[in-house]
C-alpha cells in the first residue's frame, strides 16, 4: 500500500509523512521535480510496486521546482524520518553525498538513479549506458540534418550528470561528421518548458542558421519545439532529445520536434524499488539477472566509485511522429 504525499503548487517541498507502519519496510523515492509529467509517469512505477509487496510501504517526494537545494533538503528531512530506504533522481549528484553519506550511516538503504558518479549509494540504476544514448540521439540529428550545420545542447542543469553525459556522448558523435559545428553547448533550462523556450529564442536569435538541438531534460525539447515552430523553422531545424511521447506530441506532429528517446519512467520507479527491496532483503544483484521489468531482463552490474555497484539495463526507446502514438504516456 502506498503513503500518498501532501503537497502543494507554493509549497518548497513535498514530503512524506513521518510514520511508517511497523509491519513494513518503507521505501521514499525522492524525485527531481514532483508535478512534471515524467516524474508523475514514475510515480506510478512507485505506486504498483507497493500495492504489489504487500510488506512494502512506497511513496514519493521532491521538491516544488528543479532546484538541487529544495531536494536536499527533502532528504534531510527524510533522513531524520528514517524510512528503510530512500531511492533518488538527484537534480546534482555531487550535493547529495554528504546527506547520502549520512542516512547510509543511519542504516537507511540508497539507491540512485542516473547518477553513476555518486559515491555514497549501495546501488545506482542506469537505464542504458549514457554516452551511447547521447550518441545514440545525435546520430539521428545528424542525419535530419544532412550531416552538415550548426547545432547545439541542452541540459536540465550543469550539475544534471546524466544531461551532461548525453551530450558529452553526442559531441563525441558528432566528430564523425566535420561539417558539423557545436554552438553554444549546454543550455540550461532547469527543467523548465518556459526557460527552455527563452533559451532557444535566444539561440534563434544568435545564431539563425542553425539547424539542429540536442535537448537533454525531458521537457527541453517542449520548449525548443515551441521556439521552432512560432519562428516559423519547424521544415528547416532538427530537434531530438529526451521526451514523453504524449508531451511531445503536438510539436511532433508540426514537425517542430522530429524525434524523442526515453525510457519508460514508471519502470524506472519499478526497477528503484525492486532493487531497494532486494537490498533490504540481503539479496545479492548480479550480472545477467532478470529484474522482471522490461528493459532490465539481463542488467550488466558493476563496481561503482565508492562501495555500491552500478546496475545498467538496455531500456531506451526511440519514437518520432509515425510511432509515439503507441505509447500512452
């Protein structure tokens, strides 16, 4: 059975509630952002597993906007809560360790998601290796745009490491093609459609030959389709990134949005919960094994920087506008 979490539009954070029944392990997945349609998507995967496990309690917290202080400070609180495990999407890896650090010593099971830099977690789920699916959307753009032109990046923020891994990946691909040229990388949108959107006017403006954006946050390219389409480019610009299908659909069907990639954020929150139960549990995660989720039937499982193992699945998933109709979300 899962603990629903209070919140509100004007509240800082939305946590969950301070008890937990004493029949039940209790695990909390803190989100980047609670209300974006990705994290909602999860949410889900967060609900079914608890109503599934009967002797699990699940819920889901994070902060009101994509801000990495509002998030840490949600664990903070959590931490002092003690719940049996917290799982995490953290906004900025590198801020969380020390609070990580605490709550593992507190005897409170960690595991992360998208952040396979982090130090202080028994466990860190990448949905796929993410170079590759950086590479992997860059290469699609490529070819939208005829291998030749101007283009850029965007991340949900410097500190997003995933963001910046995709586009790493997606430079590193884009020196197969010497026509090519990488403006102004790295666009910030903090997870923001709005900001986004003013970000890739900006662009439009700065440079107006560019032909092609690599979003990274799973709503940049919402805001970079907007920005393409009232400038009237959506037949001269390639944009590919992260996204939801459904999010996504009204820009794919213009064509300002050409294509999106992603994997399914309610087997994410599955697959976070199942892994933290199994770590309660005392049982051991090795290579090869099925998980039971789709996308992580065979997960490769390796020794991650501190004392945790990094578990990979092969979960992505490309759509573009003849197919994102097959997936409801």
């Amino acid at each position: 059975m899962i603990r629903h979490t209070a919140c509100t539009l004007a509240a800082v954070a939305c946590i969950a509630g301070a008890a937990w029944a004493q029949d039940k392990q209790s695990i909390v997945t803190v989100v980047k952002v609670i209300g974006e349609n990705w994290f909602t998507r999860m949410g889900a995967g967060v609900k079914e597993f608890g109503q599934t496990n009967a002797g699990v309690a699940t819920s889901m917290a994070g902060p009101a906007r994509g801000d990495s202080a509002q998030q840490l400070r949600v664990i903070e609180d959590l931490v002092a809560k003690k719940p049996s495990a917290i799982t995490v999407v953290p906004m900025d890896p590198g801020m969380l360790e020390g609070v990580l650090k605490r709550a593992m010593e507190r005897g409170i099971v960690i595991v992360t998601h998208e952040a396979d830099t982090a130090r202080n977690t028994q466990a860190d789920i990448e949905a796929f290796d993410n170079a590759a699916f950086g590479a992997r959307l860059n290469d699609r753009l490529a070819k939208c745009m005829g291998e030749s032109g101007k283009w850029t990046t965007f991340v949900g923020s410097l500190g997003s490491l995933t963001h910046m891994q995709w586009a790493g990946g997606g430079a590193g691909n884009a020196a197969r093609y010497p026509k090519m040229t990488l403006v102004d990388a790295h666009n910030e949108s903090f997870n923001d459609a709005n900001k986004a959107y003013e970000k890739a006017k900006e662009i439009l403006r700065k440079h107006p030959d560019i032909e092609g954006f690599q979003g990274g946050s799973a709503i940049d390219v919402i805001g970079i389709g907007r920005a393409v389409e009232e400038a009237g480019l959506q037949h001269k610009t390639c944009v590919f990134g992260l996204g939801l299908p459904q999010d996504s659909g009204k820009y794919l069907e213009t064509g300002a949005i050409d294509g999106i990639s992603f994997w399914d954020p309610k087997n994410a929150g599955l697959v976070m919960n199942k892994v933290a139960k199994l770590l309660l549990d005392g049982k051991p995660i090795t290579g090869g094994m099925d998980l039971g989720i789709q996308g992580y039937d065979k997960v490769s499982v390796k020794k991650g920087p501190g004392k945790g193992v990094i578990i990979t699945g092969q979960a992505w998933v490309d759509v573009d506008k003849s197919t994102y109709k097959q997936y409801p979300f």
